[in-house]
C-alpha cells in the first residue's frame, strides 16, 4: 500500500525549483497555478531568497503548488491514500479530490495571507523544535513556560509555539535529555495565536462544494481517516490553531499496512521523520526529478 506525504512549511529552500522547472508540465502547471492567485510562484522558488520565501503569505502557496505539479507527474491510479503535514493538507485534499487545484491554490493562498496577518497583529511570538527528551517531562516544561505544543512530529520530536520571551527561557531551560532549537518562523502557528486566520478560512471554506475523498486521507487532528468532504475542510480550518499530531498520522498509516511513502516536493523533511517513525516502511522523497524514477518503480511494485 503505497501513499504520498505533503510537506509542510519549512520545507522550502531557496532555488529549489529549479531542476523541476525543466519538466515542461511542471512548469506549465506552477505557472498556471501562479496566475489563478497572482503571485509569481516560479520566481519566488527559482530566484528569491531565504528571507523572502519564509514569509508565509509566500511560503505556503509555493510548497502546496510544488506538491501539486510533482503529484500530478505520477500514475496516481494505485496510490492508496495521502496525508499532508499542516498546509500540506490543502495539497492533499486536491490529491484524494477533495478539492480542484484552483480550490487549493486559492485556499492556500488565503491561508497564507491570513496565518502572515495573525502572526504581525501578535508579534513576539515564535516557535522552536525540541529534539528528544521524555514526551511527558516536555509536555510539563512547555506547560511551566506558558507554550503550546504546536506539532507532535514523531521521532522523539515536539515544536513549541508562544511568546519569544517564553521559547527563550525554554531555550536555557530546556527538558531533561532534550536539545531545544528556536526556528526562524513568523509567528505562533496552530495556536489560540492564530484564530483570526480561522475565522477568514471559515468564511472562504463555505462557499465550497467539496467532494467526499477519492482515497484514504488522513487528518493531522488525530491521525484519523476522513470520511467526507465536509468534515475534511472543517478540520483543515480548525488545524490553523491547534496542534498538528503528525505522529498519530503515520502511527494510522502503520496500523493500515502502508508499505511505502512518497514524499512529494520539496521533499526531505516527512521523509525523515518517517525513516525514524515507520520503521520497515520503503520511503522515496522527490528532491530532484531524478527521484521520480525510483517513485514510479516504487508505484509499479504495487501495481
């Protein structure tokens, strides 16, 4: 049983469309997608840098538009199912056909614009990974300081989220047996920090018609599988402000019997989580498009 993963933001580095963009199809797909929303999506993943492509409103309609092009260079007749690590939701609801391509770019779009808006009416406020340490005692310490848990990630790692004076202290504090390294976000993302962003997607999502999942989609609320269209983007809208249990996601994965992942552009980071996370389980993650060969190999054996 063979799924796609959807990387989320932080993923993004700068040029990295760059070889993509010599797959005509590909190019002609980001840049169709990048005149439905307005913004210059093959210049901000070709030509801008760090700096530029970190900012949110930027960052996410970018990911999301490269993992739609690489899903749509694959047979995707046997995939079996497709799970997305926070915006990379909005790419996975067009894979299971949940949404149109326009829906997600314009959603992500929206999203990005929203989650970049919320993070500068609260400022002071960011995020940090923190690697290893007994879950409890982290979950403890985060409580102690006032933070929230943001993204349960699996392999032993948890990403916090609050006010900066607050990740400081837990940064020369950090949980027994832990490392703990502050990231360069804008905000406090998928906390109570970001619901002027829900209710803006709430308002978009309503005017949608969506359909019910062509395939098994998992939600980064519980892990759980999504039976319905409806119930998919009303738990999209409320994952802006609360937790992303990606570990509970491949944990469900596992539990199915998926036998390999592919992580779809820009691909690296769920890959790596996964070795760590899903054991025994064959991963390919599309960096370059040398990689499609060895995805569609991958597809093939399952076929």
């Amino acid at each position: 049983m063979i799924v796609l993963l959807c990387p989320g933001q932080g993923s993004q580095k700068p040029g990295f469309l760059n070889s993509w963009l010599e797959i005509a199809s590909f190019k002609e797909n980001v840049a169709e997608l990048s005149e439905t929303i307005s913004l210059d999506l093959i210049k901000h993943g070709t030509l801008s840098d760090e700096e530029t492509i970190r900012d949110t409103a930027i960052a996410q309609p970018l990911i999301v538009a490269a993992s739609i092009a690489t899903a749509n260079l694959l047979d995707r007749s046997t995939i079996a199912g497709v799970a997305g690590h926070s915006v990379g939701e909005v790419a996975a609801g067009y894979i299971s056909n949940v949404l149109t391509e326009k829906e997600a770019i314009n959603l992500v779009n929206l999203r990005g614009n929203a989650m970049a808006e919320a993070a500068k009416a609260t400022p002071g406020t960011g995020m940090a990974a923190i690697l290893g340490g007994d879950e409890e005692a982290v979950l403890s310490k985060l409580s102690e300081f006032e933070l929230y848990p943001a993204n349960f990630n699996g392999a032993g790692q948890i990403v916090a989220a609050g006010l900066s004076s607050k990740i400081q202290q837990l940064v020369a504090n950090p949980p027994q047996g832990s490392k703990v390294i502050p990231l360069s976000v804008a905000g406090a993302f998928h906390t109570s920090f970001m619901e002027p962003a829900v209710a803006k997607l709430s308002d978009f999502v309503s005017s949608l018609e969506p359909k019910n999942p062509s395939m098994k989609l998992w939600s980064n609320q519980n892990g759980q599988l999504v039976e319905s269209g409806n119930q998919f983007l009303t738990l999209l809208v409320g994952q802006v402000a609360n937790s992303v249990r990606w570990d509970l996601c491949m944990k469900s994965m596992v539990a199915v019997g998926v036998t390999g992942v592919i992580e779809l552009s820009p691909g690296g980071t769920l890959a790596g989580l996964a070795k760590r996370g899903m054991p025994g389980v064959e991963i390919v993650a599309l960096k370059q498009p040398e990689d499609l060969e060895t995805a569609r190999a991958l597809i093939a054996s399952e076929a």
